[in-house]
C-alpha cells in the first residue's frame, strides 16, 4: 500500500512540465501550444494508467485473492488502522471506514509527504462479517509539500478514490476516480495551478504495468483538466478505450476542438499525432 514514493515522483514531474510547457493557454493554434499540450495530457495519461494497475497490491497484505476467500487481513488496530469510523468525504452509509494516517519526510528534496488511506469491505470483514468478498472502496489523500529555492515553495495534493467490485466468475473489474491538483508559488503569491480529474470504467485490474508486456488491459477512462497561469485558463478533455491491451484513435481536445489523436499498442508503445501537423508525424512514446 505504500504509494509515495512513485506518487511524489509523479507529482514532481508534473508540476516540472506545467511550469515550463504553456505561455499563451487561451487558444491552440500552433504547432509548440499542440505540442505542450499533448505531450502534458500523455504524461497525465500513463499516470492514471500507472494509478488503474497499481490494484492489484494497492491494499498491500490483505488484497482478496479468488472470489470467496482471504488472504489473512491485518485487524483494525494494527498497523495505525482505526475503526469503524465516518469518512468525511463519502459519509453515506456513517462508520463503515477504516483510516490509516502516517508522514514520511525526505531530506535531500525537502519534501513532506502526507498520506491518509480510508478503506471499507463488503461485507465489514474486520467488523465481524464473513467472507466472500464483493466490494471493496478504499479513498488514497496524499498531500505533498516540497520546498523549492530562491523563496519559490511548490505545493501539490492528490485526491484519489476508488472502488473495486469482485465477480463470481474472478474477473475482478474497478470503476473509480483520481483527482489531481496542485499550485506553484513563488514568494507566496500563486502563480499557476491547476485540477485534473480521471474516471474509470470496468477496467481489469491486471495488464496496464509497464513490466506487463504485453499488456492486456481493458476499460475505459475519461479525464477533464482545468489550468490556470499568468490569470489565463485553458480546458483540456480527452477519452480512452482499451480492449486487450489496445487503444486506437483517441482524441484530445482543447476547448474542444480535437487537436491530438492517441494510439496505444499492447508492446507498451505508444504515438500521438497533431493537427498543427497533418496528423501525418507520429511522436512516440512509452506507456
């Protein structure tokens, strides 16, 4: 379940390309505007992608194995969980939860790093309920603060939830969301931001891992983003459809206009093309 390490270097990267990529986000005309823009929705892309396929040991220990069974949960009051409690952000049904909270500090980057992890089985397995297995939501809240130079202080938080729906049959399927937002500051005056939402659709909780070559994920995940800089505001929106590992043709756009088009191969290839450019030159990259 220890996510932080690859969230922190996710969130770094992003606000690393939001710093440098935009200068004028009202409209997408030219080739350099397409290019920021596509390339920072295929970096946000394989982030969520990364996010879907981190489930099947995104509950670390006690993740279900086949349908009907368990693999020997850890009890509530161990490893810092506490419940059954209210979760402030989805408190319909009350005191069905379980939280865990912990900090973690890197010194060398001068960044703190703070989780909080809400988790709820149906049935409530460490309340007194049996096995099987049916559902389980869990809610990730990663907080991020790292301390730049020449008074500039990035902030970035991550908001992510999810719900994982076990079948009879052992195919297990996730529908869920992320929610990423975050700032830059500089002698404490913001001067970009930005929000981005993912949500997911019956995806397969195996194959979208970089090391799942080939990869035979499927779902479909829809994402918005919403950015500020320099008191301007640009809109992105983009749609994906794996089947098997593939995704052919997916479009981009801004404000939307479609300006980029996505291909995914299940050899962990991947290529966009713009309208700038004729759709005719493919920018490839890993995923």
């Amino acid at each position: 379940m220890r996510r932080t390490i690859p969230i922190l270097v996710i969130l770094i990267g992003l606000l690393a390309l939001w710093g440098c990529s935009k200068k004028n986000p009202t409209q997408a005309t030219n080739k350099s505007q397409e290019q920021a823009f596509a390339t920072e929705s295929q970096t946000n892309a394989v982030r969520a992608f990364d996010f879907v396929g981190s489930f099947p040991a995104g509950l670390d220990s006690f993740e279900p194995g086949q349908p009907g069974s368990f693999n020997t949960p850890y009890p509530p009051d161990t490893l810092k969980w506490k419940g059954p409690i209210q979760n402030p952000h989805q408190p319909s049904p009350p005191n069905t939860w379980y939280r865990a909270h912990w900090d973690t500090t890197y010194q060398q980057s001068n960044t703190s790093v703070h989780d909080t992890v809400f988790v709820r089985f149906t049935p409530d397995i460490w309340g007194g309920g049996l096995p099987p297995v049916t559902q389980v939501d869990w809610e990730a809240l990663v907080n991020v603060i790292v301390g730049g130079t020449s008074g500039t202080t990035t902030q970035t938080s991550l908001d992510d939830s999810a719900s994982v729906r076990y079948s009879a049959g052992g195919s297990d399927k996730t529908d869920g969301g992320i929610r990423i937002t975050g700032s830059v500051k500089a002698n404490n005056s913001v001067i970009s931001n930005f929000i981005y939402r993912f949500t997911w659709l019956n995806c397969t909780r195996t194959g979208w891992r970089k090391t799942d070559i080939p990869h035979t994920c499927s779902g479909n995940i829809g994402w918005t983003a919403t950015s500020s800089y320099a008191f301007q505001t640009y809109t992105l929106s983009g749609s994906y459809s794996f089947s098997n590992g593939s995704c052919s043709e997916a479009p981009v756009m801004f404000n939307n206009t479609v300006f980029a088009k996505f291909w995914f191969t299940p050899d962990g290839n991947g290529y966009y093309t713009l309208l700038s450019e004729g759709w005719q030159t493919k920018h490839d990259f890993k995923w």
